[in-house]
C-alpha cells in the first residue's frame, strides 16, 4: 500500500513540477524539426532517378536517426529527472518527515522507483509513437519490429534509472550524475568500437565494446533495438551512419535485465542500510 | 536513531515496549525534524493527506482530521496553497500538523518554535498541552528554554549524546536553592557554621547568597543566623531558573 502511495506522488511529482511537460516539450520540438527534415526530404529529393526499392530505404534510414534521437533523449531525461530523487532528499533533509512515517525503506525506494519507470514508460510511448508517425504518415515508411525496439528503448531507459537510483544511494546527486553519465558515455564509445571492430574485422575493438557493454548495458540495448527495427535490406546497404552493423545477441538483453535486477537489488541493500 | 532514520552500530533499544526498528510502531509516532523539509509543490491539504495515508489512516479519517487539523494549526484559509510560497511559520505549523494528524502515542518535536512569531509560539504551546490531556508523551527538543519550562514537566539535559542532568519542573520542588540574605553581623563563625547545610556562601556587604540542596533546610537556617545575632532584613530563596541549571550542569562553553 505505502509502496503505492509513494509511487503515485512521485509520478504527480513530475507532472506537478512540469519535469515531464518540459522533456516532452523537447521531445515536441525535436519532432517538429524531424517532422519538417522528413516532409522536404520526401518533397524536394530528386528521386526521381532512384529506384523505389532504394528510395524506400534512405527514408528507414532517416526514420532511424530519428528513433536514435529520442533513445538519447529519453536517457538523459531518465538520468535527468531521477538523479536528484534519493540523494537530494537525503541531502535537503526532505526524505525525514517521510522515512520517519510506517513505510519500509524497500517500499519507499521501489515506490520511487515506480514512479519514474511510469513516468518515463509515458515519455518513451509517446516521443516513440511520434517518430514512428511522422515515418508512417510522411515518408510512408514502416519500421519493422517497431514494439520490440520501443521495449527495449524503455527497458534501457530502466537500466540506466536503476543505476541512478543505485548511485543515488551511495553518491551526492552530482558525482551520481556524472558517474552514470559517465558510465553511459563509455557504453556508448564502446559500442561504436565494437561496430568499427566489426566492419575492420578487428578482435580486440569488438573485445572491448563488448567489455564496456558488460560495464554498462544500456547501449547494448539501443543497438539491439536499432537492429530489430531495420529491415534486412536496410542492415545490407548500411546507408545510416546509426545502422546497426554488429547486433548484441539475446544473451546481452538477458545480461540487461539481470544487471537491472541486481542494480536494484544492490540499492535497497545500501538504502536499507545508511543513515538518512 | 529511534526513528530509524539513523543505523545503531550497536546496542538494541525499545520505543512504546517494541523494538525500534519496528515499522508498525511508527503508526503510534509523530515527528516534526528541526530541519523540516517537505514536497514543495504539494498543496496544504494534498501535505496532510499524504502524510494520513502513509500513517495508515482510512479515507474516511482523512476527510474528517485533514480540515481539523488545518484548523488547527491556523493554515485553513490556505488549505489549497502550495507550500512552495509558504513562509518559515507557516511550514512549521503545517510540520506540526503531519506529526499530529494520526494521533499518535509518541511525538517528537525537535525546536518547533523555531521561526515562530510570538502567536505561533503560543499556539504550538498549545497544542502540545493539548496532546498532553489526549494521553500522548511528547518529546521537546529546544534550546529555547524559556518555552521548555513553560512547556514540559520534565527535563533532561544531554551533551554529546550522553545524558548529564535532570529536572522536574512541575513535581516537587527539588534540585539546588539559592537563598538571597540580606543581613548585618554576618560574622566569620555564623558564615563557618552555616557550612552544614549549605553548598556555598558568598558575602558581598550586607549581601549573603547561599546555596542549598533542600527546602527543608530554610528554617534552620534562618533558627540558626538568628539565634547566632545575625539581623535578618531580607530572607528570599529562589529556585535556579532552568538557564541557570543549564549553565551549570552544561559548564564551560566549549563552542559546542
């Protein structure tokens, strides 16, 4: 019960303190400009010399920059929002008057917890939804997989909320921003070197990249949902700098979800038992 | 630490004869942090309804103790005010209303008159006479003493976490009496001699201050200084005030 109620406030939260208004405002102007970007690109491209087929996939391509554009967003909004959550209440004091009520520390966490995988499960449908759209309804292109890929778009989102919350209990709100920020960051450096390792056909980059996955998951995922939501002529002709050359298996979206267990696990753990 | 907020490194301690780590026990404990800090963008009413709810109480309770306790505190005219725009009296009063809503046993208030104009000091005092008639202990944490001995029936005094000192300020009268003499033919023996029932003498002029641990001691003294030939004008004791207990028990300030 207390789980929920703390759930729903920190859901009202965001909604109250126009955190999700303002992401999603952002998301609407990104989609306005891509929305425009894809109008004169179907409008004003001289396709008239290129085949149908290849006409089809340059717009997939261009729908899949845009579907990198809201994973990115959709990220730093997850970090963004929930840094300040654990570690700013525990640092403002804020988190007495409620930790002192009948409420487990392991509901008081998961609540928040809920609230924000809500939250950013409403942000993910919709900024997802809306690309999706505008490759639908303006470039008349279908991505493929496209449930698949906004899952785990959201399931990497979770990911990185749970190592914020993580880091959230062991850190003060700006080193745990910089550490997962950090930590993203590498993941994604990593999965490019894992991409160039792949084309080059070099061992140790594809080495690395898969190390910096096992450090931090998160890009795995994107790569993964950028991989299932291409077609497979898409994936051959490698026309988008953001196709996806070197797909993480199903192993690594089973390592994602374990590592986003035992984030979680490891947070109630050290919530549990600091001093607030 | 009893709250929970702070992880014991060892030891074990009961609160209302549970453990106090006990969660359910918190239902019968109300608390006001000195350091008080609540959602800001909550409304008054959306405040107390949530913290209600968290303390376990019903829906209908809700509705009924929500402007109750507004009314209370004297925020009902701002019942659908965001607390963002509230000022430092008005976050106490409404502090004081969370900890009190569900009715709890047990309240621990750390310095709730801090930030209080006068009106508000005197209504917190209020209040917490009132929690007194309904049958609740109520823990005060000030260094505000004039309020505590307004306020409390008992006081303990702790430095550095340990407990020093104790009083009661509305039992029997006990603890050291300074008595103010003023007297001629003090004498060097009448001063020697008073030495059995007293801790200390000071004579300034005709000015003899005295310090003894019993009323009951008064009498004697005053039998003794008269039959010794000493003229008595003035004979006034005077409990220490709970500063000066302070002061003395606490010692030397150690810009602590």
């Amino acid at each position: 019960m207390t789980l929920w109620i703390i759930a729903r406030v920190t859901f009202l939260e965001a909604a109250r303190r126009k955190i999700l208004w303002t992401a999603l405002l952002a998301a609407a102007a990104f989609l306005a400009l891509f929305a425009t970007g894809m109008h004169y690109q179907v409008r004003d491209a001289h396709f008239t010399r290129v085949p149908q087929v290849l006409r089809y996939q340059i717009l997939s391509s261009i729908l899949q920059i845009g579907f990198y554009a809201i994973d990115l967003l959709a990220v730093l909004m997850t970090v963004l929002t929930s840094v300040d959550t654990i570690s700013g209440e525990i640092a403002s004091s804020t988190i007495h008057a409620i930790a002192t009520k009948p409420i487990r520390r392991s509901h008081l966490l998961l609540g928040k917890w809920l609230g924000f995988a809500a939250m950013i499960a409403v942000y993910v449908a919709l900024v997802f939804s809306g690309v999706f759209s505008v490759g639908y309804f303006i470039a008349g292109v279908r991505s493929h997989g496209a449930l698949e890929g906004a899952s785990l778009i959201y399931l990497e989102c979770l990911v990185v909320l749970t190592a914020t919350f993580l880091f959230g209990t062991l850190f003060s709100t700006l080193t745990n921003g910089v550490v997962v920020l950090g930590m993203h960051g590498l993941a994604f450096i990593g999965g490019w070197l894992e991409q160039i390792g792949t084309v080059t056909q070099s061992d140790r980059l594809i080495t690395l990249g898969i190390l910096s996955s096992i450090i931090m998951p998160s890009e795995s995922l994107w790569r993964r949902a950028s991989y299932v939501m291409q077609s497979t002529t898409a994936r051959s002709l490698d026309l988008s700098p953001f196709a996806t050359r070197s797909a993480p298996s199903g192993i690594m979206i089973f390592y994602a979800a374990v590592y986003l267990l035992v984030a979680l696990c490891a947070a109630l753990h050290h919530f549990r038992n600091r001093d607030l | 630490m009893l709250l929970g907020l702070v992880k014991p490194s060892s030891g074990h301690a009961k609160i209302l004869d549970q453990p106090f780590s006990s969660v359910a026990v918190r239902r019968k404990i109300g608390f006001l942090p000195e350091d008080f800090r609540f959602y800001d963008w909550l409304t008054a009413s959306e405040l107390l309804t949530l913290h209600g709810r968290l303390s376990g109480l019903t829906p209908a309770q809700l509705r009924d103790r929500v402007p109750a306790f507004l009314d209370l505190v004297g925020l009902m005219a701002h019942r659908e005010r965001r607390l963002r725009g509230f000022s430092k009296g008005m976050m106490q009063r409404i502090g004081l209303a969370q900890a009190l809503i569900h009715e709890p046993e047990l309240v621990f208030l750390d310095e709730p008159t801090s930030g209080l104009d006068p009106m508000g000091r005197r209504l917190v005092r209020d209040i917490i006479r009132d929690q007194r008639k309904r049958g609740a202990t109520v823990f005060l944490n000030s260094h505000l003493l004039s309020e505590v001995e307004i306020t409390c029936d008992s006081v303990v005094f702790i430095k550095q976490g340990e407990v020093i000192g104790s009083r009661d300020l509305h039992g029997a009268p006990d603890g050291e009496i300074h008595v103010h003499i003023r007297a001629q033919n003090l004498r060097q023996e009448i001063l020697s001699g008073l030495a059995q029932w007293t801790t200390s003498a000071q004579l300034t002029g005709e000015i003899l201050i005295l310090s003894t641990s019993s009323m009951d001691t008064l009498p004697e003294i005053l039998r003794f200084l008269v039959s010794s030939g000493a003229d008595v004008f003035e004979f006034t004791p005077r409990r220490l005030s709970l500063e000066e207990s302070f002061l003395k028990i606490m010692g030397e300030d150690q810009g602590l």
